[in-house]
C-alpha cells in the first residue's frame, strides 16, 4: 500500500510526472491515460463502471480495460480502490470527520464496506490508522502494532 495520494501512482505504475501527450505506455496513450486517472480522481465519491471509463477514454470498455491494465499494472477496479483507499487515508489524517463520512466521501457504499476494505488494504481499521497517524507512528510502527494485537 501506498503511503499517500501521490505515492499510489508510482506504486501502481502510474503515469511519470512528465507524461509526452500522446506517446503509448504499453498501448495505452498516455493522453488517455492521464484524462481517465483525472477522472478517476474528480470522481472517485461516485460508483465507476468499466463502460465510464471506456467512455472518457474513447474506447470499448474491454479493450479499455486491457490497455490500461498493461499501462497501470493494476486494473481500472483495483485502481480505483487503491485511489480511494489513498484518498480515505488522507482524509483520516487530516479530519475529525466520521469514519462513515469519509467512506462514504471516497465512494464506498457503506461504513462496513469501507472498513473491511481499508484493512484489508492497510493492515488496519481506518480507526486504528486515524488513532496510529494522530500519535505520530510511522507507518511501519502502526502495521507492527496491529499485527501484534492481532496474534495477542
């Protein structure tokens, strides 16, 4: 996992940082690339279909999905999770909002949903990542942390 919103497109083989307007990245042109990840960021509170997303890339939603698979390293879904859960993890650090709130403010249906999937992500509940940030311990020290409760 990432440790912040930035860091999730290096993670996932993102775009560089100073992408040529229309040179492929594994088929993919990186035009298109960087217009569907806008849009994945602009949006990210709403639920994204597959054929969304082929839409704002001007493409077939499967043959969409395959070249941004080989450009990302990770599918248009799994993107937008990890988008969402980097987004979720930021939120947590910087707001005294609800956990529901802000699960629901990245786009997960429900605060159950939103839980499980973050732990399942991180290591931790978004509690124990808001509680683990506010303290101060870096990322490895809240992981240790809650592996160790875990096997108490």
């Amino acid at each position: 996992m990432a440790n912040g919103p930035t860091d999730m497109m290096e993670t996932a083989g993102g775009p560089p940082s100073t992408p040529a307007p229309d040179v492929p990245v594994g088929g993919l042109p990186r035009a298109k690339l960087g217009r569907v990840t806008a849009y994945i960021e602009n949006n990210l509170h709403r639920e994204l279909r597959l054929a969304e997303l082929g839409v704002v890339a001007r493409m077939s939603p499967y043959h969409f999905a395959r070249l941004f698979k080989t450009a990302t390293g990770v599918s248009p879904h799994r993107f937008v999770v990890h988008r969402r859960i980097d987004a979720a993890a930021a939120m947590l650090t910087g707001s005294t909002s609800s956990i529901g709130s802000i699960g629901r403010a990245v786009g997960f249906r429900t605060p159950s949903q939103f839980a499980t999937t973050f732990r399942r992500m991180t290591g931790l509940t978004p509690t124990a990542y808001r509680a683990g940030r506010a303290l101060g311990d870096s990322r490895a020290d809240m992981v240790a942390t809650a592996e160790t409760r875990r096997s108490a």
